[in-house]
C-alpha cells in the first residue's frame, strides 16, 4: 500500500509556520508498513489543490492531507476532496451539534461560518475532533482514498491516532507493531553505523533511525498475523540493538528522559534540589513536568548573579574571584550548597557561558559545567556546546539529565 502526504496552506509555502505534520504522519505511516515516495505542499488554490489530488493518486492509494479545514472562504480541502470524488456536501448534525457545543462551553457562540466545518459528503467517514472545531474526514471511491485531517499538529496528531491508524490497519489482515529505542549522547549516523548492518539486511522486522531535539531514535517494525508473532520478531533484533549501544539507550515506547529521570527519583525515593545559573530554572521545570515529582522534589532555585551564588548557596567568594562562576569549581559548590541547604539526597547545578555574548579564548561561548553531588559524592562534568542561546541552555539542561539518569542506574 502507497500512500502520500499533502500540506495544505498558502502560510506553509511562504515559511510563516513550520510543517512538523509531514514529518510525524511519514512516520507514523512508516511504522505501519505503508510506503511514502511523495510528499507535496500546495496553497488554498482550488485547480492546484484538485491537479496534486489527481496526480498523487495516480501513483498512491491513498492521500493524507492537512490544513485547509477551517470556517473560511480559503479552507478548502474538504471541499475540493468532494468536487474530486464527485460527491454532494450536506449538513452533517452530529459534528454541528459538537462545535455548537465547543463554543458553549467557551462562553461563545458559534458564527454561521464555523457551520462550514459541518458539511460532508454521507459517504465520507467523518472523524470527531476532540481538540478543536474542525472534524477530519476519509473519503474512499473506487479503491482510491483521500483522507483529510485538521492543520494544527495538537488536533491532527490526536485523529490520526485516534481514528485514522485504526482504519488504515483494518485494510490488511496483519498487524504491525513498533518499539521505540531512545537514545541520549549518541548521535544519528553514529547510531546508525553501530547497526547499519541490520538495517541493510532488514526485511521483517523493519528498523528505521529518526533523530529529535537532541537525541536519536530506532523504531523496530514488525509485521504478523498476531501480536505474539510479531513480538517473537522483534525481540531478537531488539537485544542485539541494546547489546551493541546499550549504554547509550534511556528508554523505551514514548516516554522521554526527563521522565525516566524523575520516575528514577521518586522510585528510589532520593530528595533534589537544583540550583541553576544558566540554564535558569529549565532542569527544574523539566522535573516537574513530571506527576508525583512533589514527592522528592525540593527546590530549584536560579542563582544567576555572584552575590546569588555566596548568599543562596554558600559559594566562597574567592573561588569564584580564583576560578570564576563557569568552572568545575563553581559548579561543584553549587551542587553541594544547594543540597546541603535543603538537606536532600542530590544537588545538581549548571553553570556556563549560553551566548551570544560574554566568551573569551579561554572560556568561549558553550562552556558548560555541570554538577551532580549524591550522598556525600560529587562529580563535576565538563561540556563544550554549540549552537545558539537557547540551544547550549537545552543541550545543558539534557546533558545533566542524562548524566544523573546514568548515576541513579548505579544506585
């Protein structure tokens, strides 16, 4: 099975928002053993819209396209999904009733044009929105399908999962499934290269690497006639992934590191405390966005300044006036004043030079420490990292991360 994706939007091709549908829905279709040679972008422009409909399916079964779906005159996706399979729009209650509704609760009241999103053909399968106005829809004529989903990624995201994945695997009599490696401090074509030699022999199951935000990524696919056979699959390829880059690996399916972090904390029932200088509160806000994290989870406070540094966390004046505020030995008393201070199990601390401005040829834009004390144990790492302000304030802020994550496993 062939499928493509359409971006729909005049924003997209002039580079006012950036496309992450492409990119997730490729991924998606991938781990359910459906192929993607195409994929195309095309403005609110009826003719054009209808010409890259017939062209797609010509070569695919199936077209996904976003955007378009909105009350105005230029959302036209839906529309032209209809004029292309030659069926009739009416009023479709249930999803009128549903907007009407979300207005409602909004303390608003739904305009005539927001009545627009409501119309579809009775042959269409309509797909509920649970995050916005815009219901999706999957038209099917002649073997040929076009599926047409909302442009916002948070609603898009959530159809496809929730509606659309379901009836692309109720067209085949096997079921796919995909585990997810995640990795940290191992890039890309690294990983790709320390089992490059399972990729090229890959037939069933299927590995494929991804790279985000700072990490890299293999999915392993499996195709069977049930969910047993295809764990059966996987599980072979899986231990020899995690044998050869094992330690490089945080966590499996969908969870990401500072999840797997703070899990580790309130397991084992360690207190924190973090003290933050250039990351300024991001390593502390990544902890809390964990559930239960109140449980060990002490303070975090942002000592930007000297005076901040000796006054909150005991850091001696000549150690900073001898070494300065980035250095190991900074960020050493850091660490350990921020957990003496809160009587915690660990303290963490990040101090560095996050840019523009303010490097010199000793200490240069990207200079980071970071400081992790346990129980009486402190150890100071030193990074030099590159990229833009908030690029060496993330980058620092999962480095540590992960260099705490690789201390708990030890515990």
């Amino acid at each position: 099975m062939k499928a493509e994706i359409l971006s729909v939007g005049t924003e997209i091709l002039l580079g006012d928002i950036v496309n992450t549908n492409s990119q997730y829905l490729a991924q998606e279709l991938a781990s359910l053993g459906i192929d993607v040679y195409y994929q195309g972008t095309v403005g609110d422009n009826e003719n054009r819209l209808l010409g890259c409909f017939e062209e797609s399916l010509k070569r695919s079964d199936i077209v996904i396209a976003t955007g378009g779906l909105g009350p105005t005159n230029d959302d036209i996706t839906k529309e032209v999904a209809a004029k292309f399979f030659n069926q009739k729009l009416e009023l479709h209650e249930p999803s009128w009733d549903k907007i009407q509704k979300y207005f409602e609760r909004l303390g608003r009241v739904a305009t005539a044009n927001n009545k627009k999103q409501a119309y579809f053909p009775k042959e269409a399968i309509i797909l509920e929105n649970n995050n916005g106005t815009a219901p999706g829809a999957i038209f099917n004529k002649d073997n040929k399908i076009i599926i047409v989903l909302p442009g916002p990624p948070r609603e898009m995201k959530l159809m496809f999962d929730k509606s659309v994945k379901p009836y692309l695997l109720s067209l085949t009599d096997d079921i796919l499934l995909s585990k997810t490696i995640r990795t940290f401090g191992i890039g890309e074509s690294t990983l790709e290269s320390e089992v490059i030699d399972i990729i090229n022999k890959q037939t069933n199951p299927t590995v494929a690497p991804y790279a985000k935000e700072m990490e890299a990524i293999l999915r392993i696919t499996a195709k069977a006639k049930t969910e047993e056979e295809a764990e059966l699959l996987i599980d072979p390829v899986l231990n020899e992934i995690k044998s050869r880059v094992g330690d490089f690996i945080y966590g499996e399916g969908e969870t990401t590191l500072e999840e797997v972090v703070a899990k580790l904390l309130v397991e084992k029932k360690l207190t924190i405390a973090v003290a933050e200088s250039c990351t300024g509160g991001m390593v502390s806000s990544s902890l809390i966005n964990y559930p239960g994290i109140s449980q060990v989870f002490m303070e975090g406070c942002v000592t930007y300044s000297n005076e901040a540094k000796m006054k909150r966390l005991g850091v001696k004046k000549d150690t900073l006036e001898t070494y300065g505020a980035v250095s190991e030995e900074t960020a050493r008393e850091m660490a350990e004043g921020v957990s003496k201070m809160l009587n915690t199990n660990i303290g963490l601390s990040t101090t560095g030079i996050a840019g523009p401005e303010g490097g010199t040829d000793e200490k240069p834009v990207g200079l980071v420490y970071v400081g992790i004390y346990i129980n009486g144990k402190t150890m100071v790492k030193k990074y030099n990292l590159s990229g833009d302000r908030a690029r060496v304030r993330l980058a620092t802020t999962k480095n540590l991360l992960n260099d705490l994550r690789v201390e708990l496993i030890n515990i």
